[in-house]
C-alpha cells in the first residue's frame, strides 16, 4: 500500500521509477495480493498507464488482467477496471482524456521512452493500428475469453456491462472474422448481444448497436440469428422513438444496421417483407412543404433510409423476390411518397438524386409500377409529366453530372421489360402525334441527340436505344420519324440524320468528332438496327455509309478511336448478320467480300475486339446504374455490353463463312424448319390426345364412383335378402312344429282332452304371441288411421293452394304399399288363427279372435276406398292446378300486352302536349305581331277593329248561322 500511495499520491523523494517498471510492480501487486482493495487499486493504476504505455501494459498486464475478470466476478468495480484497461489496450480509436476526477498515474518518463511522439501522425497511427492487432490476435487465441466476455454482458452493473461491450466491438473491428466465429458458436451468444437493445440505459444501447453492427458484417449466418431475434422490430422502434428522419446519430445506427441485415441476404429480405416491415417505412418518407433547412443528420438519415428501400429492390436480388417487394411497396404507398419527394420543392440535390436512383429500382421490371410512374404529373402550370420534367435536367448540360445520370437510369428502369411505355415513348415522335403546343419526351430527345454537349447527345442516344430494346415494333415505327434540318430543304429521317452526323465529321466538328459523341450514336444504330432486317435494309439503302464505316475500321487511329473501330465493325457486322439480300449492291456475300479486299477478315475481327477489350467495357458490364466517376468515362451502357457479348461471336463466324457454308446453313435451317413443324404437328396432336385423355379419365372416374354406389347398393340388397331368407326359414320351422304338433294331438286320443301338458302350454305361449301381434296390429291401424285424416286435411287445402300434390301421391303410394303389407300380415294371422282354433283348449279364443280379424278386414277395405278415393281427388286437383296455371300464364301476357299499349299512349300523350306547347307558342308569337301590326296602323291612323268588336261580331255571325241552320 506504502508503493501505491507513492505511485498515485504525491511524489517522492529520490529518482522516480520508468513506465515500465512501474507497470511491472502493479502487476506483482495484481498477482500477489491477498486482499481485494489491494488488488482493485493496482488495476486502477493500470487502467491510468494503459492510453499512456499502451505496449508495456499489453505485454506485461493483459494475462493478470484476464485472470481478474476469471477470479473477482464477485466486485464489480474491479471487473470495470479490467475491462477499461483491455479496452485502452485494443482499441485503435482516439479516445477522449479521462476525467482529472480519476486518480492517474503519472510518472516521468524515462528518456527514450514514447518515441511515437515525434514520429508522423500517419505512421504512428499505422504502429497503433499494428498494435491493438497485436493483442487483438494475443486476446482471442484463446476463445475462453471471448466466452468471458459475453458472460460478463450478463451483469446489470454499468461499469461492468458497457466496458465489456467497448471492448467486444473493439475486438471485433481487430479480428472481425475469428471474432465472430466464436461468438457463433457460443451457447446464447448473440441473443445475450441481443438484449443489449432492450437496455433502459440509451449510452449501453447506443454502444450495443455498434457492436451488432461489427458483429453483423459480412456474416449471412449471424444476420440471420439476429433478425430472428426480433431486431427488426426492436430497430424499428427506436428509429421512430429517436424521431425517425429528424432524429440523431442513433436513427443512423439503426439504419446502417438494417442495411447490414438486408444486404445481400434473401433470407432475411424475405422475412422483412413477411413481417409488414416495408408498410413502416412509409412514415419515414412524409416532407412538407417547407423543405428548406435541412441538418446535416437529417439528410444522412433520409439518404440511409433510401438505400435501405434499395436494398430490398436491387437488381442484384433474385427476381421473385424483388418483384414482391416492388408490389408491396405500391400496396401500402411508399412509391407515392417517393415520387412525392421526387417533385417537392427546396429537396437537397443529393437526396432528389438518391430518391430518382430509388424510385428507378422500385419501378424496375414492374408494369405496374411503370404505370403509375407514368401517371405522375409535377406541380407545374400546365402539369408535365414526371418523365418529361426529368429529361429536361438530363439534356440541361448546367445540371450536375450525378443528376443526370440518376434521371437517364430511372428512365432506363422506366423502359426495361416495358413495351407499352416503349411505344408511347416512340409514339411522341410520330408525325401523327406531335403537340406543337408542348413539350414531349420525344422531342426533348431528338433536342439532346443533336445537342452541343457531348453528354447529352450519349444520355440521349442511350435512352433512345433502350425505348428500342428487345422491340422488333418500335424499330419499324422509329423509321417513320421525319426531321426538320433546315429551311427550304425536305425532312430527312432519323435514321439518316444519325449517320449523316457520323459521316460528316469533318464538317460538323463540334458533334461528329468529339468521341463520346460517336460511341453514343453508334450505340443507338446497332440497337437499332439488331435484329430488324427492315432497318438494315433502310441503313444499306444510304449510300455513304458502308464506305464509311469501312474507311473507318480500315485506318489506323490513337487508342481514343479504337473503340469507334470496334463500334464500327460491329454495326457493319450486324448489317451482314440480319441481312436479307433484298438490295442487290449489299448483299451478305458482297459485304463480305468487301470486308475481304478492304480491311481484312483478321483485322475486322481485331477491331472487333476492342471492344470488349476496353478498360470501361468491364465497368460498365458490373450493374445496371450508369456511375462514372467523371463524364468524360461515360462511354458504354449496361444493356449494351449485354448486346456485344451476344453478337460478337455470332458476327465473327458470319464473317468467316463462305457462300457454301450459307448454303448448307440455308438448307439446315429450312430442315429445321420442317422439323420444328412437324414437331408442332406432333405436339398439337398430342395436345388433342391428351384433351381426350383426360375426357376420358373423367368418364372413368365418374364410371367408377357410379360403380361403387350400385356395389354398395347391391350388397344392400343381398343384405336384406339374407335377411328375409333366415325369416322365411325361421316361420317355415314354426309352421313345421305346429303341422306336427296338431297331428299328434288328432291322432292321441288316448291322452286328456288329446294334448299333452307340455303341448298344452307351448300352444298357450304361441296364442298369447299370437295376441299380442293383434294388439301391435291395431296400433298401427290406429296410426294409419290418423295420418289418413291428416292427408284429408292437407288434400282440402291442396286444393285452394295446389302446391304438394305430387308429395300426396308419393304419400299415398306408401300408404298402399304399408296396408297391402298389412293385408298380408292379416292373412298370415288368420292362417294361424285358424289353425289354432281347431285346438279344444283355446276354441273361445280363437272365435274371439276371428271376430277381431273381421273387423280388422272391415276397417282396412274401408281405408282402401277411402284411398283409392284422395287418389281421384288429387289428380282432379293437379288437373285444376294445371289449368289455373295456364290462365294465369295467358293473364301475364295479356297484361304484358295492355302495359306496352299504355307506353305507347303515354308516349304519344306526351308527343301532343309537346306539340300543343309549340302550337301555343306560336300563337302566342302571332298575337303578339298581330297587337305590334295593329299599334302600328293606329300609329298611322288607320281604323282597327279591338279584339273584342271582332269576337262580338264573330258570336254574332255564329248566331246567325245556327238559326239558318234551324230553318
């Protein structure tokens, strides 16, 4: 204790120890002392000497160190010195003084010792780097200690629980790799890494999201782990706690850790999208209409935002899966939001760049996103389209270059698997559908195609050529496009003023010669031109240009034109490759024999070449986005690289073909032909046969189950069969006993009464059975005898409705079934009883019972008449139903009849109110001339008779006709 009071409190007398040696007694004290307080001031001291002798500490005290966080778990406060003293050791960053609250070690240091400080800050940073390497590798050799990190996370304790989560992230920016491997293995791991998310203490949360992301890059297996471990939920959360895009550096930790979990990772994308996790992302894009001001947070945080929705559409991602999130991104609005921002005012120009690079991804391949992206209109006066808007910064050569190439992408998305945009975009520079009044994309095209700027003559021929990709129509209809060149002179096409401006380098220096210039229009050409043999034969129809081009390929240039050779060549090769002799002069013979005598077939094929061979060739051929460090490297487009690698080959053997070889491929082509329509024949035949196939099947199948219910029904019906066989046995032995029975009781007379006492009393049982049949039978007499008058009922009222006649009948069909059944009970009751009325025992029973049997035939023959009876009533009732119901049927049509002709007096009604309304206006117009004529002659003193003399006179003309009429 007297060595450390030395140490940290005041100085002592005599020479003062070095660094190193004291860091050597601290550790002598860390490993020899007994008691606790010892033990945490001396790894206090260290932790003061570790930013100060970080080697000498590493080397000597990091295996003590260790074992204190192995031995003392139980203090708390000694485990956070530890910590902090492994961590000052690792780290690489600049961190922050301690504060002069804390005791510190400071001794003087021995000369020779700190030789960093004089050293550059490049190359001391280099050596700190090697450092925390160097024991970073020390540290982990042993993956117990990592393991022992992870257990102490588990401590509530702050100075036990952040410590240890500076040093993990430490140690995993050292070794990222081995680092990660352990803690995947280790029981619980990650989730205890996890947890830390859920900290009430924001500094240990915060940290924690460093941690997960250095725990999370590069590792699919790990960015699993984690996002099943609800991260997404719990990222989420604290982005809208800390304000969403308004918040601070946590909102970009989050986010950059949603990047890492999504980033080349379908698993998790997939599961993202599963969990209605885009539909929360809309909030994060609402602006207003002031978007002035923005900090500098908030624009990193909008520009994260944005490239996680890219990440969930990338054109890198597997096409189902991007197109599903494409379609959820339209469902829940985040495309609406996007172009929302894409046409607000006052937007930073880096975020509208990455919302046009966003909003280009969304509506990739999506046909239905490109629709409603062609749909948007800005807020202009008169609106535009969002397209149109968009073009005009492309060809604007005063915009930045990053804008123009994020608009000449998102019209590239715009058009990519999109015939129908393709033709409408076409279709703007149709002479049918030209607008003098606005502006079209089409003319802002042909505007930029013919530009000043280099830059926009490439952006515009690029776009052009992808409104023709892949779409044999729009080539034959872009042929149709008529040009203005000058006045007094007719239009040329498009077609031809593009060549003309490749041709006539000379003359027009500031377009022909600049080489981004060329390499754009020859681009345009051989799009246009592939795989369109009316457009080869439109291009070979001008006589200038095969001269041309084969003057080009055959001079030899600088580097910088070599790639004009190469672009050259290819067009003249696709020219002979799409070539249908239709002009006598170009053939595919004679091109090729000019290529032969001209240039060369090797040297053709050498220019050719470099293409491909050029070092922004590979570039560009990486993705889809147009990025260019500067404009003078933008030369090749994606989708044109594509083009190059298809046709390349293809035109080298075209070229090195003779006329025979034409031939036999002729010949091959038309067998295949023949083939591929035999096959066809085959195949719609089989077509046929499979239709009638599965007819057939369907018949089987419906065979079979028909089949199996007339099985089942068959074996019902053995069923019962059996069943009435073992009946009929069973009263067939009955009836044998009782035969024998009564002839043994005629023929004994030498017993009492002719009977045994045995026969006496089974004869008594079979009467008593007898009996009791009788009284079931008048029960069901009973039950019959209801449902009778219960059918008398419903025939009285059948007979004012009429609706269930054919149940009646099904009803009383049954009933006639049931009493034929019960007539033939009844005989085989009589049969019986008669049989046992000769018996002298039960002679008064069975009289009893004949009795009863006759009335029982009384009242079932009654019951048949009155049957037979409800069966006449019901038919005469169906034939009444029948005949009302055909008068009420020819009551319709007479009705149907009588409304049309009360329509038809309706509409002629109206005709003669309309007509009298005009006859009234009309004399209602004659009176009012007739008043003006006659205020007129009074005017010039003219004698006029009043309306009321004339109709005095004309009752008095009347009356004087009807008395002659009397007369």
């Amino acid at each position: 204790m007297n060595f450390l009071r030395g140490v940290m409190g005041g100085q002592a007398a005599g020479p003062q120890p070095s660094g190193a040696e004291t860091i050597q007694k601290l550790c002598d004290r860390v490993a020899s002392s007994t008691l606790l307080e010892d033990r945490r001031d001396a790894v206090r001291a260290l932790k003061s000497l570790s930013k100060k002798y970080r080697m000498e500490v590493g080397t000597q005290a990091m295996d003590h160190l260790i074992n204190i966080l192995q031995t003392d778990r139980s203090d708390s406060e000694i485990l956070g010195y530890a910590l902090d003293t492994l961590y000052n050791i690792i780290c690489n960053d600049e961190e922050e003084e301690q504060d002069e609250s804390e005791d510190a070690v400071t001794p003087t240091p021995a000369s020779g010792k700190n030789k960093n400080v004089s050293m550059p800050d490049e190359a001391a940073q280099k050596q700190a780097d090697d450092l925390g390497a160097q024991f970073t590798e020390q540290f982990v050799q042993d993956p117990e200690h990592v393991t022992l990190i992870l257990a102490l996370l588990e401590e509530f304790d702050f100075h036990v629980r952040w410590p240890g989560v500076k040093l993990l992230t430490a140690l995993l920016k050292n070794q990222c790799v081995q680092v990660q491997g352990i803690i995947l293995v280790s029981p619980m791991g990650v989730s205890r890494l996890m947890d830390l998310l859920a900290d009430s203490r924001e500094v240990i949360r915060n940290d924690g999201l460093l941690l997960l992301q250095q725990l999370t890059k590069s590792n699919a297996a790990i960015q699993k782990i984690v996002a099943f471990e609800n991260a997404f939920e719990r990222l989420l959360d604290i982005i809208t706690e800390e304000g969403s895009s308004d918040g601070g550096i946590v909102v970009e930790d989050c986010l950059l850790l949603l990047v890492n979990l999504l980033k080349n990772n379908s698993s998790n994308q997939n599961f993202f999208k599963e969990g209605s996790y885009i539909q929360r992302m809309k909030p994060w894009f609402e602006v207003g209409d002031d978007n002035s001001g923005w900090s500098a947070q908030k624009v990193t945080n909008l520009h994260l935002m944005l490239q996680l929705v890219r990440v969930m559409v990338s054109p890198v991602n597997s096409p189902g899966a991007t197109a599903s999130c494409q379609k959820s991104m339209y469902q829940c609005g985040l495309l609406q939001q996007l172009c929302t921002i894409l046409m607000a005012t006052g937007v930073p120009a880096d975020i509208l760049t990455e919302t046009i690079n966003t909003v280009s991804e969304v509506i990739r391949g999506s046909q239905v996103n490109q629709d409603y992206f062609a749909s948007v209109n800005a807020p202009s006066n008169p609106p535009r389209p969002a397209i149109v808007v968009l073009l005009m910064s492309m060809v604007n050569e005063r915009q930045p270059f990053v804008l123009r190439c994020a608009v000449l992408y998102c019209f590239q998305c715009f058009l990519y698997k999109n015939q129908k945009g393709q033709g409408e975009i076409v279709a703007t520079l149709l002479p049918s559908t030209i607008d003098a009044n606005s502006i079209s994309a089409g003319q802002l095209l042909c505007g930029g195609l013919f530009s000043v700027d280099s830059l926009s003559n490439w952006c515009a021929a690029v776009a052009l050529a992808h409104a023709l990709q892949d779409n044999l129509t729009q080539k034959e209809q872009l042929l149709r496009v008529q040009l203005a060149t000058s006045l007094g002179k007719p239009p040329v096409s498009l077609l031809q003023q593009c060549t003309n401006i490749l041709s006539q380098g000379d003359k027009i220096v500031r377009r022909g010669s600049k080489v981004q210039t060329r390499v754009g229009l020859l681009m345009l050409l051989c799009t246009w031109i592939n795989n369109c043999p009316i457009a080869v034969t439109h291009f070979l129809h001008n006589q200038e240009n095969v001269p041309f081009l084969t003057a080009q390929i055959s001079e030899n240039l600088g580097e910088d034109e070599r790639l004009v050779q190469g672009l050259c060549a290819l067009l003249l090769g696709i020219c002979i490759y799409y070539n249908d002799n239709s002009l006598e002069n170009y053939t595919k013979e004679k091109l090729k024999q000019l290529i032969e005598k001209r240039i060369g077939k090797e040297n053709f094929v050498e220019k050719l070449g470099f293409i491909t061979k050029h070092e922004l060739y590979s570039r560009a051929a990486q993705k889809p986005q147009p990025v260019f460090p500067s404009p003078e490297q933008m030369l090749f487009d994606h989708e044109f690289t594509k083009l190059v690698k298809e046709l390349e080959g293809v035109i080298t053997k075209a070229v090195h073909k003779s006329s025979e070889d034409e031939k036999k491929e002729e010949e091959v082509k038309k067998t295949l032909e023949q083939h591929d329509n035999i096959v066809t024949q085959y195949k719609e035949l089989i077509r046929e046969q499979d239709a009638q196939i599965q007819e057939l099947k369907e018949q089987v199948a419906s065979m079979s189950s028909q089949n199996e219910q007339m099985q089942t029904t068959v074996t019902q019906q053995l069923a019962q069969i059996q069943q009435h066989k073992d009946q009929y046995n069973i009263l067939k032995l009955k009836l044998g006993k009782e035969n024998q029975n009564q002839s043994n009781s005629q023929g004994d007379s030498s017993q009492v009464n002719g009977l045994q006492t045995e026969e006496l009393t089974q004869l008594r049982e079979e009467v008593e059975e007898l009996r009791k049949q009788h009284t079931l039978l008048q029960t069901q007499l009973h039950d019959k005898d209801a449902l009778i008058n219960t059918l008398r009922s419903e025939t009285a009222e059948g007979s004012a409705g009429g609706s269930d006649n054919t149940e009646l009948l099904k009803e009383l069909e049954s009933q006639s079934a049931e009493i034929n059944q019960m007539k033939t009970e009844r005989q085989e009751l009589l049969r019986r009883a008669e049989a046992g009325s000769s018996d002298a025992v039960s002679s008064s029973d069975g009289s009893f019972d004949a009795a009863k049997m006759a009335e029982v035939e009384s009242r079932l023959a009654a019951q048949t008449t009155e049957t037979e009876r409800l069966k006449e009533e019901t038919k005469s009732l169906s034939a009444s139903r029948a005949e009302l119901e055909q008068q009420l049927a020819s009551a319709t049509s007479t009705v149907a009849i009588l409304q049309t002709e009360q329509a038809k007096l309706q509409t002629e009604v109206q005709e003669s109110k309309k007509e009298q309304d005009d006859l009234l206006m009309l004399l209602a117009d004659q009176d009012q001339k007739i008043h003006s004529l006659k205020q007129k002659l009074k005017d010039l003193g003219e004698t006029v008779d009043d309306e009321d003399d004339l109709d005095a006179r004309d009752q008095t003309d009347d009356d004087f006709e009807e008395d002659e009429d009397e007369d």
